[in-house]
C-alpha cells in the first residue's frame, strides 16, 4: 500500500489496502466486468465505513458525527455513479479512473488520520 496512506492502525492499514486493491480491479477491469468489480468495490466500502463507525462508537471517539457524515456523502457519491454506470457506463468508469482514488486520498488523510491518532492514544493508554 502507498505508505502515505498507512496510518498504523492495523485494522484501519487492511480494509484501506483492500480498498485500493478493488480500485485497482475496477481500473482494470472491462465490459460487463466492470460493473461487477465496481458493486465489488462499492460493497467493500459500505463494509469498511461500517467496521470504522463501530470501532468509533466503541472508543467514543469526539470526531464520530463529522466522519460518519463524511462517510454518507462519499458512499452517496458511489452509489450515484455505480445507478449512472449501469446505463452510461463511461460515467462510471470516469468516476472509478479519475476521481475514486483522490477522494480515497483526501478522506484518509483528512479525516481518518485523525481518528488513527486517536486510536493509538486510545491504544497506548490499554
């Protein structure tokens, strides 16, 4: 995984390299494989917001209203793209080529660098 976006939080490291892993899939992937890869991805993402909100509410964490938002409005952005894919595919495949793996960046150093940080405190007081 790109080291910049490895915060030394295991759980968090993982489902962030799976993610990006799946990115690379739908990149990469054509005709109706695409579509399937892109479901793929947009699963995995639905999965991995939940597990991070859980393990936010576990650990109280104060950020938990603002990520969970951030988590909304980027899953809202996916499902929009993967409805418009499914009859315009190139809508689709210009979100998965040009623009997936910028808001992946910026959420990851954004917003959950922070709550890496926070866990780690949390971590280190256990």
């Amino acid at each position: 995984m790109n080291e910049a976006l490895t915060l030394g939080v295991a759980e968090m490291d993982a489902i962030h390299a799976e993610f990006l892993t799946l990115l690379e899939d739908a990149k990469h992937s054509r005709g109706n494989d695409f579509l399937s890869a892109f479901e793929a991805l947009l699963a995995h993402t639905e999965t991995h917001f939940a597990r991070e909100e859980a393990l936010m509410r576990a650990h109280r964490y104060y950020g938990l209203q603002e990520h969970e938002s951030e988590h909304e409005t980027l899953l809202s952005e996916m499902r929009y793209f993967f409805e418009k894919a499914k009859k315009l595919p190139p809508m689709g495949r210009s979100y998965i080529d040009d623009y997936a793996f910028e808001k992946f960046h910026r959420h990851v150093i954004n917003i959950d660098s922070q709550l890496a940080m926070f866990l780690k405190s949390e971590f280190a007081r256990a």
